[in-house]
C-alpha cells in the first residue's frame, strides 16, 4: 500500500514542499512517482519519515540527519536509540519546566507578601538548563554558531551562569503578564542583541530569522513550549518588536 504526498502531508504534519525537499536532497524520496507526476510513499518510506522527524525534534540538522540514516543498520535499533534520547530530552524538559514553575511561584508569593524573593540555592535556578544545547540548535546559522563556539571555550562557570540567568529571567517575564514589546521584555532582547554583536555583527534580518528560528526550529519551539505554552511565538513576537524599529 502507498499513500500520495498530499495524504503524507496530512498524516505526518509536514509540508509537501518539505516533503519535496527531502526527496531533492536525497533524505526521503518516494516509493513511486505516479504517471501524473505525484510522489507515493510505501510503509517504507512512512519509518524513515518518522526517524527524520525525530532527529528534527531534537534538533539535528539535515545534513546529520542524512549521514545517521546512512550509517544506520537496524531500523529497530536506530529507534531504539533515538527513544533513548527523546527520554533524556524530556527528562531535561521536566526539570527546565520545574525550575521555571518553582521560579514563578516564589515570586508571586514575594509579591504576596511584599518582601523581596530570596535565593537560598541558586543552582536551583538553572536546573535542566544545558548552555551546550544551545550551541547545538543553532545549526541553522553556522556562522553565528562558530562564534558562539569560540566564546563558550572561553567561558568561566560564572560566565555560564549569567547567561542562564539571563534566559531564565526572559522565561520569568513572560510567566509574569509583560507584553512581548514591554520596557523590561525589550531590555532583555536587547542583552541577547548586545551579546551577540559582541561576537560578530547581526544584521536586523539575521535577527528577525533567529527570533522566527523560535517558532519554525522545532527543538526550539519544543524547548519553549514545555516551558510556558505560547513562549516561543512570545519570544519571536519580542525579538521582532526589538528588530523592527531599532536595527531598520
């Protein structure tokens, strides 16, 4: 039994024209091509569309993508492995997730109470947060990823923190109500611009493409999403206000 591209689409949640793609850069090309032209898909080709959807989800990129199913030998094996890491994945989510929950009630309840929070174990803060991951999901922009490299070999623990600190203040400001185009959000992109032009210039269309990276990148929309539902277009709609009227 075969399945056309626009049922595939339907079923899997993916464009025909990512399916199209796939097949052009040799990741998934159909069973069959009808005499009207139409792609078909086989059971066959259905496992090697979810392995590739998989990978996506844990933000490998294409071109890894490809070398792990050509050096793959068992299919169950392969899955067998890639639920491994969909386990740890969300594990790592479960944490970030509670960090972030614990966070946002010790606020609410130092507002309650009118005292300032405080912080008897600040490692708490950052739990589930991984700063290599970050430098993984930036795949999609090689060049800014080569610099981020440079400077996290160059990072001291201390440096490490504040950057988590930083994003998990910008995970507490959307939990607390503040609009995407909001003084305290727009100060926080504006930390995230400043840190990285302190590597390399980002031009404001670079910008804009890495804040749509928060809804589009499917790690980084899961990342988000499994912290707060709505934070990755939050976060994009933030990047895009900050890009809009300041780097035109």
């Amino acid at each position: 039994m075969d399945w056309p591209i626009a049922e595939v689409a339907r079923m899997s949640g993916v464009t025909a024209r990512t399916l199209r793609h796939y097949d052009e850069v040799g990741l998934l090309p159909p069973a069959r091509i009808g005499a009207n032209g139409h792609r078909y898909y086989g059971e066959h080709q259905l496992l090697r569309l979810q392995q590739i959807l998989v990978l996506r989800a844990l933000g490998v990129g294409l071109p890894e993508v490809g070398r792990i199913l050509a050096e793959q030998v068992d299919e169950v094996d392969a899955l067998r492995g890639h639920h491994r890491r969909l386990l740890a994945e969300r594990d790592r989510l479960d944490a970030l997730a509670g960090t972030v929950s614990r966070t946002i009630a010790e606020l609410e309840q130092s507002r309650k109470d009118g005292n300032p929070m405080t912080i008897n174990r600040p490692e708490n803060l950052f739990e589930g947060i991984q700063p290599s991951q970050y430098q993984e999901s930036l795949r999609d922009f090689p060049e800014h990823a080569q610099e981020v490299a440079r400077s996290v070999a160059a990072m001291t623990p201390q440096d490490i923190e504040a950057g988590q600190r930083e994003r998990t203040t910008q995970m507490i400001l959307m939990a607390a109500g503040h609009p995407a185009d909001a003084a305290p959000v727009q100060a926080q992109i504006d930390a995230q611009y400043q840190a990285m032009t302190g590597m390399r210039p980002v031009s404001a269309e670079e910008c804009r493409t890495i804040g749509r990276s928060c809804v589009d990148n499917s790690a980084w929309r899961a990342a988000y999403e499994a912290i707060a539902p709505g934070l990755a277009v939050y976060q994009r709609d933030a990047i895009e206000a900050y890009a809009t009227p300041r780097l035109s």
